[in-house]
C-alpha cells in the first residue's frame, strides 16, 4: 500500500513536520533505485515538498531516472549533515515513484522551484513507510510509519531489557 505526503501530514502531523524539518535541512540527500540486474544503486538527489506530494527531479537519461522507469521502488535517505550529531534524527522514504509527465503538472512545478534550463525527469513519491530513528535520552527511539497503520514507536534502551513498543 502506497500514498500521498499529504495523508501522512493529516494522520502524523509530528512526524510529518520533523521529517520535512530534516529534509530541509541539507539540499542534497541520498536515494536508493534498483539497477536491471536487481542490485542497489545509491545516487545523490534532491527531494522537495511541494503540493502535499515529495518529488524527486533528475537529470534526463540519468540512471537512477532509467532505473525509476523500469521498477519504480526506491529509498530517499536524508543528509546525515556533518559531524556525528544527527540533529533532528536519521530519517529514509521508501515507495514507489511515479514519472509525471503532463505538461501542466510540470508547469506548476517548475512554477515554484528554481530547476535548470532544458529536460528533466519529474517524479512523484508514493510513500509506503517512514521511519524516523533519534535519541531521547537514555532510548534510541524508532518511529515507523505505514499507510493505513498507526504509527509505531520502538523504544530501545541502553540496558538488557527488552525493546518497549507503543502502538
């Protein structure tokens, strides 16, 4: 089951806002595609947030673009910025991404957002999970998101004790 940014910002607000929080932190982020062969492929991007959908625009003929085409799952990892703070937490996207080519969506976008002259390829994310991994001292705390499920929150302490599950 995939969806919309938007029905996450409706059903987690909090979440919603402190992953876009961290998105907007850094321009550049890391996605993840499948090559034809079925092996990963990491690539630098940049993610916006833009109309409640997260969109993805790559260069065209690129190869995370040509591997989109033939199977549209992915993984969006955030900047982890400098240092070893991870300010915010460690946040990635997983879905499906959906090339849009209708000139009036295109339009719209590129209306809003600064992009380069000439063609490029125009994704949008259809979000199947989000998890957010931060410290709340003493726990390392995992947020995991699904449509259609409540929003899971793993505690996990530094002790023997077992991982404390809310939701």
């Amino acid at each position: 089951m995939t969806t919309r940014w938007t029905d996450l910002e409706e059903a987690q607000p909090g979440l919603a806002e402190a992953v876009r929080t961290r998105f907007g932190g850094y321009k550049h982020h890391v996605l993840g595609t499948l090559r034809a062969d079925g092996s990963p492929r990491l690539s630098g991007i940049e993610a916006e947030f833009r109309f409640g959908e997260l969109w993805l625009g790559m260069m065209p003929g690129s190869r995370k673009a040509l591997d989109l085409r033939r199977d549209p799952r992915f993984a969006l990892h955030v900047n982890p910025g400098p240092g070893t703070s991870m300010d915010g937490g460690d946040v990635r996207i997983s879905g499906r991404a959906v090339e849009v080519t209708d000139p009036a969506a295109i339009a719209r976008f590129t209306g809003e957002v600064t992009v380069p002259e000439g063609p490029f390829h125009l994704f949008r994310a259809e979000i199947a999970e989000v998890v957010r991994t931060c410290v709340e001292d003493p726990d390392l705390v995992l947020q995991v998101w699904r449509p259609g499920a409540p929003l899971r929150t793993i505690r996990r302490g530094n002790d023997e004790s077992p991982p404390r599950t809310d939701g």
